[in-house]
C-alpha cells in the first residue's frame, strides 16, 4: 500500500474541541464522549483527550487508534 493510500485510510491528526465533535462523527455522542472524558483514566482514552485550559480536544487519529486496540482485545 502507498503511503498516499494508508494516509487517506487513517484519520488526519486533528484535535476537535468536544462541542464539534458530532460535525466531525456520529459516535459517539456528546454525551457519550464526555463520559469517556469523565472516566478517560479507568477506560484508557487518556491520551486521546488534550486539555487547554477548561477546553478538552479530542485527538482524532488517537481516539480511533484506542478504539481499534480495544477492538483487538476483544478477539
């Protein structure tokens, strides 16, 4: 596989402020999201999430690479 074609296979590295996140994707929900927040140290999307003062920014591409490990554990 190129390198062009694995880039547009993984998400870009964007940090999306929580309140956008649904523009972006449809899950999971605010609601849901913010729970993974509230809980991010016990559930292990710790490094997906940026804080910026009382703003949390979700990075893309390691949100969805914690999904997919956990996804694996599963198996």
């Amino acid at each position: 596989m190129t390198a062009a074609a694995q880039q547009q296979n993984q998400p870009s590295n964007r940090l999306i402020p929580v309140p956008e996140w649904n523009q972006h994707h449809s899950w999971p929900p605010q609601g849901g999201l913010r729970h993974l927040i509230f809980n991010a140290q016990i559930n292990g999307f710790a490094k997906a999430f940026k804080r910026v003062g009382r703003r949390v920014l979700v990075d893309e591409r390691e949100f969805f690479a914690i999904v997919e490990a956990q996804n694996q554990g599963g198996k």
